[in-house]
C-alpha cells in the first residue's frame, strides 16, 4: 500500500515539475539575443541573409512602430502569463504553434517527421548497450583480475576516453570513402539511399543496415564503459555478501549463487537506465546525429536553437521533459519489480 502511495505522489509530482521546467525555459528565451524579432529587424536593415539585396534599399533603419508590429506578429507584445498560457493550452504544449524556420509546418509535424528515424536509432542503440555491457560485466567480475578483465578493461576505457563524435568521424574518414585512397564501405551520411523506394526488401533491409551501423556504434560507445563496469562492480558486491557464502556453505554450486541469487540483485543498479527507454527516440547524440547527417531528433533541436525556432524547441522540450519524469517513475517500478524488499517510504 505504501509503494501505491509512492507512485500515486510520483505522477502527481508531474504536473508541477512539467510547469516549473517549461516555464524556466520558456522565460529564458524571452532574453536570449537573436531572437525572431531580431533576425527580421536585420533583414529589414539589409544585414545578411535575403535582407542584404534589400541593404542598399534600405533606408538602414526600422522605426519604433515597425517594431511594434514585429513583436505583435510574433506575440511578444502580450505579458508573460498570457503568452505562456497560450503555448500550455491554446497551443497545446506548443505543438499546434507554425515554425519559424519552417513555413507553413508547426512544431508536431516537424517532429513527427524526424519522429521515426530517431526511434529506430534509439531503440536499436538502447538493447544493443545493455546485450553488450551486461554480459561483459558479468564476464569480467566472474574473471576478476585475470587476462580477459585486464584487456576488456583497457578496451572499454579507451572507447570511453574517445569522446563519441570523434570516433564517428574516425570512422567516417576510414571506412565512408571521405579520404583518397581508402576504404568505401559505408555510405557517408543520412539514414537510407536515394533509390530506397526501388529496392527490394532485402535491399533495405541492408540499406538502412549500411547507414545505422556507424552511428549506433557511436551511440554504444558513449554508454559503453560506464554500464559494463557498473555491471561488474555490482556483481562483484553481492558476491562478497554474508547471503551467497551462505548458499556456498550450504553446498550449493558457485554457479548457483552467481546466477540465482547475486545476478538479480546486481541488476537493481542497472535498472536506474531502464526507464530511459521512453526517451530512446531522443538519445541519439546531437553531434552524433550532425557528423552523420541524420534527419532526427537531435539535429532538429540543434537546428531549432541554432535558428531560434522557439516554438519547435519548447515542443521538443515539452515532449521530452514528460517523457523523462514518467521514465523516472519507470525506473523506480522496475526497482520493485527486481528486488520486491525495496520499499519507498516517506522520511
């Protein structure tokens, strides 16, 4: 019954957290320079971009009306409350508000665009790291301190010390025919061929195969060391424990314990990542995401911040911000689920 309550105040908790993250945010761009505003007062004056074929018509100057209408268009004519009221109701999270940067397209659509191709990055990342480390830090507590943990251990800290991006790129100049004479094996950039339409089931198959490869082995190697040694050092703790020399005292088998007692309960730790996998289509790395010119999640929050595209940005902050806070709870479920001791009480 106790736990029930947690949960029932956890959702609850939702609510005012979701109101206090977006409002932070939504206050914070209202002071960032560059904003819409600012960037049409600029083209108006012929500084960059299509205003500057106007510069020389231009009289160089906007006069305080103009302004004024500017900032009515746009809506920062109204006070705050109204106009945060009008992004978390009207607007409905700001999903129905049209882009800036994108004409006649509001934030949803543009997200339901890029939707797809981070979910299947992110789901395929997301199972790879956990069938990847898992095992191999069952492997290492099992070898402790022999060969096979010495030379994991050097190949899983130099993949960690080798930030992400860098490897991609690494990659990209070996083995995507970026450099003269090497290798060409996988396509440079994108998520599938221009001729995807035409193949054969097959061909896609592969085809997105050959595109996926390099990106989502970046994406495993950004999570690599930290899993596989958390793994280990849990592992490593419930062995050392009073309850498994017990169950080798009792004549049970090494194996027995390992697996049917310390394994469960070495994955409580693990469990903190798994309610992530509500945000999987939006883990895959911005940089990530730009090296490899992939139509995702990521490179369109960074395009939306590059551009000042506020109600694209907050639509994803909106989106990832619930996301997150229900993964959280996700993650404390699953907590139970792994070792039914655990009981959330209140201090």
């Amino acid at each position: 019954m106790e736990q029930i309550d947690y949960f029932i105040r956890r959702f609850l908790l939702i609510i005012p957290t979701f109101i206090g993250i977006t409002i932070l945010c939504f206050g914070l761009i209202q002071f960032v320079p560059g904003g819409p505003v600012e960037q049409i007062i600029m083209q108006m004056k012929g500084i960059g971009g299509a205003g500057s074929t106007r510069g020389a018509e231009s009289t160089g100057s906007v006069s305080e009306r103009q302004r004024k209408d500017i900032e009515a268009h746009f809506g920062f004519d109204q006070p705050f409350y109204k106009r945060y009221y009008k992004w978390l109701v009207t607007d409905r999270l700001g999903m129905k508000m049209e882009s800036y940067k994108f004409p006649n397209k509001n934030a949803w659509q543009l997200i339901k665009e890029r939707f797809k191709v981070s979910l299947v990055f992110g789901i395929t990342g997301f199972i790879l790291s956990y069938m990847v480390c898992i095992p191999l830090g069952i492997l290492k507590a099992l070898r402790h301190e022999k060969m096979f943990d010495l030379v994991s251990s050097i190949i899983v800290f130099a993949g960690y010390a080798l930030p992400p991006f860098a490897f991609g790129m690494i990659l990209k100049m070996f083995f995507c025919g970026t450099v003269d004479g090497l290798w060409n094996i996988f396509p440079v950039s994108g998520f599938c061929s221009d001729n995807f339409l035409s193949l054969t089931f097959w061909g896609k198959t592969t085809d997105i195969f050959s595109h996926m490869f390099f990106p989502v082995l970046c994406y495993v190697i950004g999570n690599f060391a930290v899993l596989t040694l958390l793994m280990k050092n849990s592992l490593i703790e419930q062995i050392g424990k009073d309850y498994i020399r017990t169950v080798l005292a009792k004549g049970g088998s090494f194996t027995r314990a390992v697996w049917g007692h310390a394994f469960r309960n070495s994955l409580v730790p693990i469990a903190t990542g798994f309610g992530s996998i509500l945000t999987v289509m939006f883990a895959g790395s911005v940089i990530i995401e730009q090296v490899f010119e992939i139509p995702g999640m990521g490179r369109l929050s960074l395009e939306a911040i590059v551009g000042r595209d506020y109600p694209v940005f907050m639509g994803i902050l909106s989106l990832t911000s619930i996301l997150g806070l229900v993964g959280n709870i996700l993650s404390d479920f699953i907590y139970v689920l792994i070792d039914p001791r655990i009981n959330f009480q209140k201090n």
